[in-house]
C-alpha cells in the first residue's frame, strides 16, 4: 500500500496507532514542516519527499526498513547524521532546487561522512550538495557502491583517489576527464572537460589541438592516484 500526500492534500490525520501496511510514501509538496506523522509508518521501503520543510532529518528514524530514499530540496537541513542509522539503505537521492542546481548554486550540509556507514548503499546522487569538511573519500568505503552522482566541486587528488580505491563504480568524474557536447572548430574533434576543481582549465580541451594539456593533466591524475595522503 502507497501513502500520497501532495499540495492539495487537505483532510490528512495521522492514524492513531501504526500501520504496517504502508511500505511506499510520496509525500510531493505537501504543505507541512512538521513530519512526525512517519512514526506511524514503520514498514516503509521506498520514499520520496519533495520540498522537505523540516529542519533535520529525525522523522526518518522510525523508518529502519527504508531502502530507497529521494529528497528533493531540503533547503534547511544542513546535518545528515540520521542516515547512518538507517543500514538498508540502498538507494539515495539527494538534490537542492533545480533552479539553484542548474545555475551553479550549492547547499553546504556538514559532511558525507554519515552516508558510510550505509553499508548496503549501491546508488548514490547527490546534486547541489558541498560537505563543509570536503571530504568525499569518505564514500570510498562503502563496499557495495555501483554508482556516484556528485557535482564537480572536488580536488582532482580526491577524485583520482576514489576512482582507485572503488574501480567499479560509474560516476562522470572518476575518469581524468569527460566528453564534452561541443566539437572543436579547428578539427571538428570531440571536446574533453577536465575533471577535478583544480584542473588547469575549465575550459574543454581538443584531443588533437590541446594534446600537450590533455597529457599533462593525465600525468597529474595517475600521480594523485599514487599517493596515499
């Protein structure tokens, strides 16, 4: 059984003890800050929450059976440590407002730290979102991660790092660089952008034309994967 709560869900009372027949939650702008109601709801599995108006995440501790988790825009949460409690998570998706994602604009949450310690996690997005402590190697352990969504706001030394301790994993960034959508107007060849966020340029570079650059800023990935520090 599903619970869906939206923006013109206006008769919704909490029932009044729990009900283990509810294992899927939308709850889609729905005009609240208040989320203490997911108490009731223990067996949930799969939740997705748009326009998240709480402060923290405490209302998701009741729910131990969660495994998919979809949070788009928590503009005051800034503390995700309630996550590491919830162990069979597998999936989760984290994104600020797309306006805000699309022009640049980063929401800064304390770290990705918590995330670790969920150790079933195989997909992981995280879009908009900066840890204050920069620390992204964090994520490096989990031992079931396939996939990584993250924006490129990293250091290539932390990049090249994640990219050898976890070789399996998908994610855009983990390469030294990614294929452009422009071609060069001086061969027609495909364009690369440098990975990292302090690369030498942000500027895409020709295979052909930029050759020297491209192979230099190789040389510094394969060297930033050597080092252990």
């Amino acid at each position: 059984m599903r619970l869906h709560l939206d923006y013109n869900t206006q008769d919704y009372k909490p029932p009044g003890k729990v009900d283990r027949s509810v294992r899927s939650a939308r709850i889609l702008n729905f005009r609240t800050k208040d989320y203490s109601f997911l108490r009731f709801y223990t067996n949930i599995a799969d939740l997705i929450i748009r326009s998240y108006g709480h402060h923290n995440l405490d209302p998701l501790l009741p729910l131990h059976r969660l495994e998919l988790l979809q949070i788009h825009a928590a503009p005051r949460v800034n503390d995700w440590s309630q996550l590491s409690e919830l162990p069979r998570l597998v999936l989760v998706q984290m994104t600020i407002a797309p306006g805000n994602w699309l022009y640049g604009k980063h929401q800064v949450v304390t770290s990705f730290a918590p995330l670790a310690q969920c150790h079933r996690l195989q997909t992981l997005v995280l879009q908009g979102y900066v840890p204050r402590d920069g620390n992204l190697l964090a994520l490096a352990q989990l031992p079931r991660l396939r996939y990584l969504s993250i924006d490129d706001v990293f250091p290539m030394s932390q990049l090249a790092r994640f990219a050898a301790m976890q070789p399996d994993v998908t994610c855009s960034l983990l390469n030294p660089y990614r294929l452009f959508d422009r071609r060069c107007k001086k061969c027609n060849a495909g364009l690369y952008a440098l990975n990292g966020a302090d690369a030498e340029t942000r500027r895409p570079l020709c295979p052909v034309c930029n050759e020297a650059r491209l192979r230099r800023h190789l040389d510094k990935w394969r060297n930033c994967q050597k080092t252990r520090n």
